[in-house]
C-alpha cells in the first residue's frame, strides 16, 4: 500500500500526539505505520534549535524530511507536531506532494481556555508566567489551518470520534482499506 | 526482508558516496534500500552544523536515527559519511543493533596521498591552503575501524570488485537473497 503523510497540527495540549498514537495503533496491523512526534524530533533531530519562527520552520522542515523518507517506502507517517505557521505547513505538504505522497492536514482544535486548563504539561503557567519565551498561542501565533482535510475538536467530541474521523479521511485518500 | 545498515566509513573522497550508489543500483531491483549521504543529510538534517568533534557527532547521530527508523521498516539503508571518530560510529552499530537491525560497517579505504592527489571536490587544496578548517585526514583525526565488516581499497581493486565484495558481505548477512 502506498505510503503518505497525517500531519496533526495544534496548539501545544490540543491532544495531537495522543490522537496520533490511538490512530496509528489501530491501523498498525493492516498497514506500516510510523509517528514521529515534535518533542522526541527536537531531542534526536532539533537538539540546539530554539522556538523562534526560523528555528521552529528549520525543525518542521526536518520532520517533513524524515516523514518523506518513510513514505517513499511505503509507510503512513504520522506527524504530531504544533508547526505553528500556515506557510511552513503548506510548504511542507506541497514537497510531500510533489514527491507522489498523499498529505492529510489535521487540525487539532481545542480552544486556547481549554488546552490552559488542562495544562498536562504544566508549560502553559510557566509561559504566563514568564519561564518559556515564545510559547504558542500564549507569547507566539499559531495560525490555524484554513483548509485541513479535516478537524477535530478535541474539546468536544470523544477520543473514539476523533479517531475514526481521522481514519475516514484516510479511507477515502485510499491509505486504509477494509474499514 | 529484514532492514539493515551499511555503514559506509572513509576520508572524504575515499569513494563511499560512489560505492553506496552504486551497490543500492545493484540491489534497488531486489529488496527496498535507500541512500543517507552525508553531504545531502548536512543540509536537510544539520545546516548549521560544525565540523568540530561535538557536532560532526551529533551529525553521524542524527543520520543513525533516520537510519534506524527506515530499516525498522524493512529498509537497506547506505550510509556514506566520513563518520571519523570510531567511538562514535561503535556507538551507533550498537544502537542499531540494540533495535535489531544488523550493521554492515564498510571501511572504504584509500591513502591519504590517493584522495589528496584525486581531490574531486577540490576540497584538500582548499584544506592544506588553510581556507578548510577541520578537515578529516589533514587538520583532523581518521580513526579506521578496528573490525570493519568489510574493507575495500578503492586505489587497489576496481569499482566492480569493491561492488561485489560489499554485496557479498550483506547476502552472508542475509539482507539480499537470490546471488
């Protein structure tokens, strides 16, 4: 089966590498699957890279290369990164596909209130207090997308319904058979 | 079939990029491979990068990575990167291996007279002038493998035997069949 690339892109919290993970893990006995989260990339492939905006582009950039690579062989590469700018993510989906992978775009959409409260990493009270710098959505932008092939709102809807969402699109990009 | 790494170590100009090309040429028809080659990974993976030991480190590190996680999913993947500190390039064989994917260490060797009087790149002019800082074989070290799966002296034997030879190492690893 053809490989492609599910990039879930979201504010820090929105729920990207746990939907990434439920998805991947129900469709990794039918299919190769591959997640490549942004916090392990920063620590194997962006050590050094700050979170400015040529930094953070250089990271998804890098991300967009190795989630190439896999799909070349045949793999589907989920991506849970916050990859904050439009033009950065448009870029990214334009050389995957150029190369001939499918790019499924998922906006991972939870409201700023939400993903403050929830907070599963304590990084949201250390940005509003200063200690991070350049933290998404708090003292950084986050540009949503305009067109994704699909979003979820994680605020809203249930895990099971986000995932099966997510595994429909797929289905109709032909990245899943026998649904 | 099971992936793997062939790990193609050398001075710059020894002839691993060559070699790697064309061994995955020979195979590309078999089996899945794919080719990292340094200087491509040091821009899509590492611009900004040095090439002072810490850096030329976490490059050969980086390159691993992608490595490991291609032949996870039943990739060969050619490694050609000077990778010249033997610590280091120990270190990743012992990663891949701990991941189970076997390591083909090639010692791709030609004198340092062989390659400086080649200079493909005209890269050891520009080093033995001083306008190339750090350069492995000249103003930096080159620790050849102890243990090299496989050693080919490109001033020696002609590009089809190194070829052959290269080849003849992986179908005793079991990574390509039908020889």
């Amino acid at each position: 089966m053809r490989g492609g690339i599910v990039w879930l892109t979201g504010l820090s919290g929105a729920g990207k590498s746990t939907l990434a993970t439920a998805v991947a893990r129900e469709l990794a006995t039918r299919r190769p699957v591959e997640l490549l989260d942004g916090d392990d990339i920063r620590t194997f492939l962006s050590a050094g890279l700050s979170f400015s905006r040529p930094d953070r582009d250089t990271n998804v950039q890098r991300i967009a290369y190795v989630a190439r690579l896999l799909a070349k062989h045949g793999v589907l590469v989920f991506v849970a990164a916050i990859s904050p700018y439009r033009e950065t993510r448009d870029a990214v989906r334009a050389l995957s596909e150029a190369a001939g992978h499918p790019f499924i775009e998922v906006y991972v959409n939870a409201p700023l209130e939400t993903v403050v409260a929830r907070d599963v990493k304590g990084l949201y009270k250390k940005a509003h207090a200063g200690e991070i710098s350049s933290f998404t959505g708090v003292s950084d932008p986050y540009e949503p997308p305009l067109h994704p092939e699909v979003e979820v709102r994680t605020d809203m809807s249930s895990q099971a319904d986000c995932v099966s969402r997510i595994v429909a699109i797929m289905a109709a990009h032909a990245l899943v058979h026998g649904l």
